[in-house]
C-alpha cells in the first residue's frame, strides 16, 4: 500500500485489526516518508528507527497473541520536551543536546503501554518559549504548507510531522497556546486539556501551573484517541486530577450542536492586529456551526487587555525557578575549563541557553526579586484569579467560547518580530492556561496565501468531550480537516 499515511486514526485501527496491513508495514512507511521528505521540513531532531521498528515487531506479536488494543501497533512522534528512557531529549536546546533520559515521561509510558510504536522525537522552541519553532537549537521547522513559513510554535514540529504526514499523530505540550497555535497554522486540530488531566510526571518543565500534554492530529477523532491514552491520574505528578478518564472516542457524539450556546466575546474580536482574512474564516466557521443548530451569544470578557502581561510575568518567573537546575554541574552542557564554581554555572548558562530563554529568565528573577515581587509577581497573580472569574461567568451564560486561535497565518521564517510583537500574537491562547481551563483549536480555512486558519473552542473545566465533540460534528460537516499540504501528497 503506498497510501497507508492517508488513513485516519480509525481507518489505521480497522485496517491493523483486519490484518490488511502490519504494523512493521506501517511503521516501515512511516520511516521512509520520513527519510524522503523530512529533509525538507526539518521537523524531527532524532528519528528512532530501531526502537520503532522493534516496537512494531512487538505490536504485530501482541496481536497474533490476540492481545492487541486500539491503538496496538500505531505509530507516533513525541516532542522532544516528553522524557524518553535511552533516547536523546532535548527540549530544542543546546542545554540538553547531550540529554539521554532515563526513564520515560508519564505519557510516554502510557503510549508504550497501549502500544503505540515511537518514530522519533520532534523539534520545538527551546525549553517551549516561543511562537515559531525558531528558536530551537536544531534549527527552524518548515511550515508544511508553505515551506518559507514557521509551522508555529512551540510545538512546531509536532503540528509539521502530522502535516506532513511524517506521524498520524503527535504529542504536545501547550503553556500559552503551544499546542492550538501550531495545529492553527498547518491545518490541524490540536486539544490543550484542563490543567491536572494529563500527567506533567517527565515533561520538561516551562512553567509548571500552566504547563499541560495534549494530542495534535487531523480531526477531533483522531485527538479522541490519542487523548485516551494521554489522560489519566499519576501519583508522581501532585497536580493530577484523581478523577475517572472519560473514553473521548465514544464520547465523539455526546454533545449535540442543537441549542449549544457559543459565547463570543466582543473584546477579542475588535483587537488591533487582528487580520482580515482570519477574522473572517472565524465568522464564517460560526456561522455553519449557527447553521447546524448552534446558538451565538454576544459576551463580554473584560480582562483580555490584561492577558499577555500577566502571563508574560507569570510564565517568565515559573521558568526563572525551573531552569535554574541547568548550572553545569548535574546534567546537561557543562563550559569547558571553568575558572571556578561562579565560572562554571555563569558560562555553561550563557553558553547552554539561547536568546530568548535567557530574556526570559532575567524578566523572571527581576520579577521575584526582593523589592519587586509583591508589585510585579503577586500582582499578576491577583489578576490572573480575575482572569478565570472572567471566564467562570461567561460560562455562566453560554456552554462554550470561540475565538480566533491567533491574530495572524504563519508567519514568514525570518520575519524577525520583536518579542513583543511575538508576545502579542498569543493573545488568543495564554488566558485559557492562566486559567487551567481546556481548549481546541480546529481548522476552518485559508487566508488568501493558503495558509490555514484556526477556530478555537473554549470550554469549562473537564469538557475535553465536549470541544472534541463539538469539532467532531463541524468536522461531519466540513472537510477542511480532510485537506492536505502539496508536500503530504508527496510519495516516499
Ligand atoms: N508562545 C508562548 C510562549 O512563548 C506559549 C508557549 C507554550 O505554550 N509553550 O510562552
């Protein structure tokens, strides 16, 4: 079969089970699509073909045993913030470039478990700060839509491995938007969950109360499956929700569009940089979900103004405190002939980490230093419980909110926007972490470049069936989620 990595997740599910195919077939296509093509787009730092291939073997064996699950046997690609045990995890940094882990993230652990056969480790911003992929130490991932462009970020090369049809899935991991911005600008749906529902137990962490897993994929379907195996409580991981998983894959049809309320919030559409084309493709996706029995409800949420300072104080300080473990000495890039202990940790950190994440952590120890920490950090954080009790009384009113995913498409690789320009495009995104609510971003068109746009779905907390559903039933009604980059067509 030269088209096995056209199927959807069920398709894969079907086929694997009525033996049309292996899952040593499968996960040998996979390989040689990525050989062939990845080249181009630059999206997997490390490709593990050898522990891929042997996982198949096993899967197909599991199988024959009769002892195979759903997903037995399908393949996947991590971004490489998951720890993997006796593989390269690098957090896109020259930090951890010689990082082995040993032992696997939780999610990792649970893929493995349900059978799920690793291709590789995939690129992404370092340490996850940033909105491109660029500011990986490997280099930038190419937008699989338009090669000159970033496939977005910080999950860049997870969204750009799926668009290429280089995985049918990949893991993420959102903190500001990181999952639903990238899986907006190549085409994909892409879940960030309730902050506590998947495990952080092995992710390296960014900032730790905003940092959470989720699935990036074609459709809504096909996140349901992998959200399956992402969900769950983890004794190791304190901020895990100890409360019964849902199976999202049954749960697709749950939520009925007849009189779903869909709250749009006025303030977010009349901000500054929001494009035109975007703005309209948005408007344009509400109104087929209006059309499929959905009700509009105009809201207010007053706090936006506030969203990008206060994540931009918060996520900084978190990652000031979480980096700081990087000094030379325990693990990771150490400076060569150190003059002594302060020469050590200064050079090994100014020489590990790259440009913004240095920013980051200066803005981050300015704000919990002595002197500024109750006007700068405890600030922020008084104005992010106002943030959430913003979004708890919409919710009071209507079932979901919608919003763009991002102001803008891709940008162009390159296009050097200052960091706040940067900071700015992830208005849409960072108050839903702020918040630790869930939120789905799902494709809904393109901008007059062709480069996809993104609707994004905001619900309560625990209503990852929910938004997965919702999607589900646009997706029943539309194909933009079916369509593919020039580039997935190719051939291996
Ligand atoms: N773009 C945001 C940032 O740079 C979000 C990143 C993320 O979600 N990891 O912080």
């Amino acid at each position: 079969m030269t088209d096995l990595h056209r199927l959807s997740i069920r398709e894969i599910s079907e086929g694997l089970a009525a033996a049309k195919f292996s899952s040593r077939e499968l996960t040998e296509h996979y390989l040689k699509r990525i050989a062939k093509i990845d080249p181009q787009v630059r999206s997997y730092v490390t490709v593990t073909n050898e522990v891929a291939l042997a996982q198949a073997d096993a899967a197909d064996a599991l199988r024959q045993a009769g002892q195979a699950t759903a997903l037995t046997g399908i393949p996947v690609a991590h971004k490489d913030i998951f720890c993997t045990q006796g593989i390269k995890t690098s957090a896109g940094s020259k930090m951890l470039d010689n990082f082995i882990s040993p032992y696997d993230a939780t999610v990792v652990a649970q893929g493995k478990n349900a059978g799920l056969v690793t291709l590789g480790k995939v690129n992404m911003d370092e340490f996850a700060m940033g909105s491109t992929s660029e500011s990986s130490f490997y280099g930038a991932t190419k937008n699989p839509w338009a090669l000159d462009h970033v496939p977005g970020g910080s999950s860049g090369g997870s969204a750009a491995v799926v668009a290429a049809d280089l995985a049918p899935f990949a893991t993420g991991t959102d903190t500001g938007g990181s999952i639903r911005q990238p899986a907006s600008f190549c085409g994909l749906t892409g879940l960030k969950p309730t902050y506590g529902r998947v495990s952080r137990y092995g992710i390296i962490a960014y900032a730790s109360s905003l940092d959470q897993a989720g699935p990036m994929a074609r459709s809504a379907e096909d996140c349901a499956y992998l959200m399956n195996v992402m969900a769950g409580h983890d004794a190791k991981d304190s901020t895990s929700m100890d409360k019964a998983v849902e199976d999202y894959v049954a749960n697709l049809n749950v939520t009925t569009l007849k009189g779903l309320r869909i709250g749009i919030p006025k303030q977010y559409f009349n901000v500054a940089g929001l494009d035109a084309a975007v703005k309209a493709r948005v408007e344009e996706s509400l109104k087929k979900l209006e059309e499929l029995g959905a009700v509009l409800v105009e809201i207010d949420l007053n706090m936006t103004e506030s969203y990008v300072p206060t994540y931009y104080l918060i996520a900084p300080a978190e990652a000031s405190s979480n980096l700081s473990r990087y000094d030379g000495v325990r693990y990771g890039y150490r400076a060569e002939n150190p003059q002594d202990i302060l020469d050590l940790y200064k050079r090994s950190r100014s020489e590990g980490f790259g440009a913004e994440v240095q920013r980051r952590i200066l803005i981050g120890t300015y704000a919990l230093s002595a002197g500024y920490y109750d006007a700068y950090y405890v600030k922020a954080q008084k104005v992010r419980r106002l943030i959430q009790q913003d979004f708890l009384k919409a919710f009071e009113q209507v079932d979901v909110i919608a919003a763009p995913t991002a102001p803008t498409t891709a940008y162009k690789i390159g296009a050097s926007l200052d960091p706040v320009e940067m900071y700015l495009g992830d208005i849409y995104t960072i108050a839903v972490n702020l918040a630790g609510l869930p939120a789905i971003s799902a494709p809904v068109g393109f901008d007059q470049d062709h480069l996809p746009v993104g609707l994004q779905l905001i619900g309560n907390y625990w209503s990852e069936s929910q938004l997965l559903s919702v999607v589900h039933q646009y997706q029943q009604a539309t194909d933009w989620h079916t369509q593919r980059a020039a580039i997935a067509e190719e051939n291996a």
